[in-house]
C-alpha cells in the first residue's frame, strides 16, 4: 500500500526513482509509534507521556472504560495519512526576535508594508491577466490551425471518398499536440497534472505540497493546458488558471525565485507562511476572475477554502488584485482581435450575454430546475464514481511516466475517433444562415447551405461548444443529436480527467449539463402544444450547467456568483443557487466532491470545516501523540543534532520545557521551537561558548529566518564538530513563549475548532500543572475526521 500513495503522488520527483516507495510511510492505526527514542538518562530529551492514543485501535484504559457512552476502541476506517505532507506555519511565532522588530517598527513603517501588500496584489493580478491572455491566444491559433486543416481535409474528401485520411489527420495532430503536453508534466513536473484546484484548497487548508508553487510548475502547467486543449480533449483551460495565479502570487510575494537562485531583495517582510497564504488566496482568485470574468466569484472562492484567517483589508486587496487580473486579460484581449479598448472579453470563457425578456422564468419552472437539480447531483456522483475507479486504477498499473504519456494519447485518439464517428452518422443538418456563429462549420453529407450539428459540439473548443449551446436558435439541434452527445462527452471526460496532462473539469461539465439542459428543454417544450411556455432551451441549457458542475465539483456560494457575472445575468441567481444547493446535496449523499475524492487518494491530511457531528465524547487526551520529545530551556547541541537527524522520526515542533532532574516526570512548558528554527540556529552556530567568548560574528535576526525560508537546508548538510557538540544552545530568544496549550479534557471540536480557525501547526497538551503531556498535529486530527462510514461504525459502538 506504501506503493501505492507513492505512485499517485501529486509532486515529488524523487517519489518516481523508485527509493522513495520506502520514504514516503503512511499513518494510521497500525503504524510503529511516531516517537519512539526512549529517555536516557542525562541525554537531554523528555518523552512524556504514554503512547496510547497512536494505535487507534487501542483498548482505553479501565479509567476510560468506566465513563459511561464511551466504546472499547475507537471506530477507524481504514484510512491512511502520508507523512511526506507538512503542515504551513499559519500561526506566527511570537517570539522575542519577532516583538523586538514589531516594536522597532513606526507607524509609518507598516503604513508603508500595507502599501507594498496593495502593490504584491496588483503584479498578482497583471501577471495573472497576462498568462490568461497568453494561454486564450496560443490556444485558439493553435487549434485554428488544427480544425482548419481537417475541416479542409474533410471538404476535399467528402465527394471524392477517403475520409479514413481525414480520421487518420484528426488522431495523428490530437495525439501530437498532447504527447507533447503530456510528456512535459508525465517527465518534468508531475504536480502540474489536472487543474491543480485540489492542490490549492490543501495549501490554503495550511497543507505544505511539495514543489506546487514553485516556478517550474508554473511553466510546465502554462505549456500543458495550451497543448491539452489544442488537442481536443474534454478539459478546459479555467481551472489550471486558478492554480496559476496562486503560483504567480506564491512567486511575487517574496521577492525573489528559488528556482532562478535570484533574490531581488523586496519584499523580504512577507517571507513567510502566513503573509504567503494571503497572497495565494489573491492569486486563486485573480485566476478564476481571469478564466471567467468574475472578479466578485474569484473573492468568493478563496473565501470558502480559507475563510478562517479572512479580514477587511484582506478581502479588499484579494478583490483588487481580481479586477486588475480581468480587465489585464481584457484589454490585450482587445489588442490582439484589433478593437484596443473595447473591454467586451472579461475572461477566457465568454458565455455571452442573456436577454432578461427573452429568458425570463416563471414561478412554476423553479420544482423544475429543483428537479434538474437533483440529476445534476446523481449524474455528478456517478462521474465521481467512474473517476475514482479509473484513478484508482491508474495508481496500480499507470503510474510509470511513460505508460501516462501513451494513456493520454490514447485518449485524444479515442476522442478524435469517437467524436468523426458522430460526426459522421449524424444526419441532423440544419440551415446556415449567414450570420451564423459557428467557427467551423461542415457540411459533411448535409445539402448545401446546411450544416451537421453535431460538428457543432465536437469539431470545435469546448468553450465555443458551450456558448453555442447557450445561445443558438431553437430548433439547432434534434433531441437525439444532444443526447448522444451528453452520453459520449460524459464518458470521454471521466476518462480523461486524472490523465498525466494539465486540464481543468470546469467546462466539459458546463459542456455535458448544458447539453442535456438543452435536450431537457426541447422535451418541455414539445409537451405544449403551443410550444411557446418553454421557447428557449437556452435558459435550460444554462440551468443544466449548473446543475452538472455542481453535482461533479460540489461548490455553492462561489459558483452561484461565477455563473452570474460569466452570463452577466443576475435574473438567474436564485434558480442557479437552487440548482447548485440541490445538486450538491444529492451528489453528497452518494460520494464527495471531485476535488475531495483526490486529495483524500493522495492521503493528505485535509482538515474540513467542522469535527465529526458525534465526536464530543473524544477529549485531547485521546487524539494527542505522545510520548513528546521536548527539549530543555539551555539544551546541548549533540542532543539538538541527534533528534533532528533521527530517520525513523520526522518531528517538526518541540515543546521546551523547564529542565528537571527526573526524566521519566512530566516537565513545565516554556515555550515551543519548531524544525526549521533549530536548523538555522545550527547553520549560524548560535551556541552559548561561542557568545560568551565573542566568537559569534553578528547577532542573529529574524532576516536570517526569511533568507532561509522556505527551503530550509537538511540537518544533514548541516557539520557539527564533536567539540561544538559539547556546547549548549540557549532557546529562550527564539522559541514562542506563548504557544497554544489545551487541557487533557478539551473535547475534541474545541481542538479541531482552533487548529481551523487559527491556521495552527502544533497544540500542546499540559495538565493542570502546565506540564506537557502530549501534543496534538494535524495528522492527529486528521486520523479522526471520520466520515459517513465512520460515524455509523461510532454510533453502532456507542450502542
């Protein structure tokens, strides 16, 4: 199984070299105990604690057995954490080097760091707007040139025979274009695969991902999505923009690049986590204003995936930096089709414009749209489903690079053959008249002066597809056209999402539900004899792609409002919001969200919104790890060096306690130092003998910390000398005095309450004395976020 969560990893490069299957452990119940260096006398280290509540299937003691309600063992379901995933920093440590620069600081000097946060969110949103306007422009030559030259290829062998050639073409530039985007993410960078939603919801979550904000992902997840769509297959380029843009943000915030072993020496203030996340919140939000033209819709998504550490001020500049990213796509939008200034293109999708009197609504369609609703719910949780397995399938015989690069072509050659097989069967032809807004239409087998409408769906981008959905006539497509295409389309993008390219979901599900919206509504419409009470299946069609995108994504408030500002309709707020409640209920009773199914298969330790509903009986106590290894006030550097370089261990928090004379007792708590902390104070050599005796050069400063940050070196480049071993290390001016403690009885909603709310990594558990006696973490936390099949395995114990 340890395989397994290798082989899907998001990130790592050293996860494919085939050492890491042993590196990169899981957690759960049956685990060795995560701290396992037993106390020696003398050697400096506190274990407290009893290591009791790591094995979840543990019998509770006859203490606990006697508190009435409580089972015998705690219900686990199997579900396992990885280790290689780390928790961010959202809590700042408040220690002496932090308070003495906040207090050093003039009130002109935050007046000048919050203009400087306002400047960090406006790059953010013009570079962002940029990369949109660069993606929107490369994809739409590339696949011009794509449909021109087949279109060509099937006009000339229409009469003639020999439309296998043209087949063949179609598949032969499909599989091109993503051979190439899927070779670059398959063999460079494998964390700039799919959209990259899940891997922004874990970071603003207060998950460290490895390598998914770093310049590299950036440019491989920008080449991948121009490829992917180019190639024809059922993605779309919205959602990968969003993980864009937090990349752009994570990038621009500090000031330098990593990857270029550049420093620019600005913007030093925010180098860390919790200024970090603000910024990515701005950039997801600037990427989903720039891929659908919703600045107010982009706010709101990174509102619900961080809303925990949100203020006034933050919402403002998160809001800026959105506009800026729109009307930035906007305005080189204008250049590039010739009308400089005319703003008619605020995002990469355009749904274009509904007419108020023509798509008005009456009070007896809303059970209607409730009811498409719920099948947008059941045909999301059965998309979710098929995913699951494919991925699920994917992690145990594709996981090698060169075995995703030729699944995905295989999937643009079964796309580019499904979709000329329906071409070439249908028979719906319809008028072209000559305003017609198809891009490339094909006459095929049709009269002349008509066109086929399936080719109007297929031979063609997705982005396209959808609007013509929304907006062409009635009558443009038959009731079997639309169905065929809702069944093939539902399957071909299943498939094809979890490929080892970069694509989003967003559009092929507005695609699938606008399609079968729309034959929802032709059906309507023929149970009137008139005709007239359902005249639009347009509107119905918009109702549908709601429903789908709901049902697949599970989002609400956000999507309500991005579908509002893309149609630039408000009349349909309250039906879209119906709509997405419904789907979302109906699709949850079945199987999670898209995006939750992948991070749960990634084994990361997501903490959602709110503890398990019957989870009060559990107290800090029973969640927390311990024994703990904490370390004294003074501490000898061996002892220091030998906790950090401890393979079967990978603590990052270390409470630091009064020294006592007796290991085995619990000690005082002081304070807590974390990993990072320790290894800068060994790279500078910060030891008490060299202090004293002057040798140190300079005193350290929070700007050491930030240099250093976020690629903390590995204590194993780090050389100690057996003498400078002997020496002691005073933590008192760096660690955090005042960490976040609990009680051992704090119910286990009240811990899950502070660790989401206030962004934090550690929480010490101390008993009345204020001594420490475990210490709770996110995976700890995370082991006991039960879900339906949890909580009935509870209940059932309970009883």
């Amino acid at each position: 199984m340890a395989n397994i969560t290798k082989k899907v990893s998001w990130s790592s490069r050293a996860d494919e070299s085939g050492l890491a299957g042993e590196a990169t452990p899981l957690l759960n119940g049956s685990e060795q105990p995560r701290h396992s260096r037993q106390p020696s006398g003398g050697d400096g280290i506190f274990q407290i604690g009893r290591l009791s509540t790591v094995d979840l299937e543990e019998e509770i003691t006859s203490d606990e057995e006697s508190l009435r309600g409580r089972p015998k063992e705690i219900p686990h379901n199997e579900k396992l954490l990885s280790l290689k995933y780390e928790s961010l920093d959202y809590d700042n440590i408040e220690n002496q080097l932090f308070l003495e620069e906040e207090r050093r600081m003039s009130h002109m000097s935050f007046r000048c760091l919050e203009i400087s946060r306002w400047i960090v969110c406006g790059l953010i949103g013009f570079l962002t707007g940029l990369i949109a306007c660069g993606i929107d422009i490369v994809v739409e030559k590339l696949a011009g040139y794509k449909y021109e030259a087949v279109k060509e290829n099937i006009e000339k062998y229409t009469e003639a025979g020999g439309l296998s050639i043209s087949l063949v073409l179609w598949v032969v530039l499909n599989s091109a274009y993503v051979m190439v985007g899927s070779i670059i993410v398959a063999f460079f960078e494998p964390v700039a695969a799919g959209s990259g939603i899940p891997q922004i919801k874990c970071f603003l979550n207060g998950i460290k991902i490895p390598r998914v904000v770093r310049l590299k992902t950036l440019v491989i997840k920008v080449f991948g999505v121009i490829c992917s769509v180019a190639g024809g297959l059922a993605v779309g380029k919205e959602g990968p923009m969003i993980h864009s843009g937090a990349v752009v943000a994570a990038g621009v915030s500090q000031g330098r690049s990593t990857s270029l072993k550049r420093d620019f020496k600005i913007f030093e203030y925010f180098r860390r986590d919790t200024e970090k996340r603000d910024f990515v919140s701005a950039g997801a939000a600037a990427g989903v204003s720039a891929a659908f033209g919703a600045p107010v819709g982009g706010v709101l998504f990174s509102l619900e995936e961080g809303a925990s550490f949100w203020n006034q001020m933050l919402t403002w500049r998160i809001f800026f930096a959105s506009m800026i990213s729109t009307f930035t796509l906007n305005f080189f939008l204008s250049i590039h089709h010739k009308k400089t200034g005319e703003l008619s293109n605020p995002g990469l999708i355009n749904f274009g414009t509904f007419d108020s009197e023509t798509m008005a609504y009456n009070l007896y369609e809303v059970p209607l749209f409730i009811a498409m609703g719920a099948i947008g719910g059941l045909l999301g949780a059965l998309f979710n489903f098929l995913n699951n397995c494919l991925t699920m399938f994917r992690i145990r015989y594709v996981h090698r690079p060169c075995l995703q690069v030729m699944e995905a072509m295989l999937v643009a050659a079964v796309t580019a053959t499904v979709s000329f097989t329906m071409i070439y069967f249908c028979n719906d032809c319809q008028p072209l008249d000559k305003d017609h807004t198809e891009e490339y239409p094909l006459q095929l087998f049709c009269a002349d002066g008509q066109y086929n409408s399936m080719a109007t769906a297929f031979f063609n981008t997705p982005e396209r597809s959808v609007r013509s959905l929304f907006h062409n006539q009635p009558g443009t497509y038959n009731p079997q056209t639309l169905g065929l295409f809702t069944l093939t389309y539902f399957f071909l993008a299943c498939w094809t999402y979890g490929l080892a390219v970069s694509a989003g979901v967003f559009i092929p599900s507005l695609l699938i539900g606008a399609a079968w919206g729309r034959l929802c509504g032709i059906l309507l419409g023929q149970l009137s004899s008139t005709g007239k009470i359902w005249a639009d299946p347009g509107k119905y069609a918009l109702i549908g792609a709601a429903a789908q995108l709901g049902g697949i994504v599970r989002m609400t408030l956000s999507l309500t409002v991005i579908m509002m500002e893309a149609t630039g309709n408000v009349t349909y707020g309250f039906p879209i919001m119906l709509v997405l409640m419904t789907a979302k209920i109906v699709g949850d009773y079945f199987v999670e969200g898209l995006y939750d199914i992948h991070i749960k298969l990634q084994s990361v330790p997501f903490l959602h919104w709110e503890a398990p509903a019957t989870s009060h009986w559990l107290t800090a106590r029973e969640v927390m790890s311990s024994p703990v290894t904490c370390l004294n006030r003074i501490e000898k550097v061996g002892t220091i060096v030998d906790i950090l370089s401890n393979t079967s261990t990978s603590h990052n928090g270390f409470p630091v306690v009064v020294q006592v004379t007796d290991s085995d007792e619990p000690a005082k708590l002081c304070g807590l130092i974390l990993r990072s902390q320790l290894i800068v104070l060994l790279k500078h050599k910060v030891f008490v003998e060299l202090a004293r005796s002057r040798l140190t050069q300079r005193k350290l400063q929070l700007k050491d910390f930030r240099d250093a940050y976020p690629r903390f070196p590995p204590i194993q480049s780090i050389h100690v000398s057996q003498d400078e071993r002997e020496c002691m290390m005073d933590l008192t001016e760096f660690m955090n005095p005042t960490p976040y403690t609990v009680p051992q009885e704090t119910s286990l909603p009240r811990v899950f309450k502070l660790f989401r709310a206030l962004g934090l990594r550690h929480v010490v558990v101390v008993n009345d004395e204020n001594k420490v006696v475990g210490l709770v973490t996110r995976k700890d936390l995370a082991r006991y976020h039960m879900g339906k099949h949890g909580l009935e395995e509870l209940q059932l114990a309970q009883t």
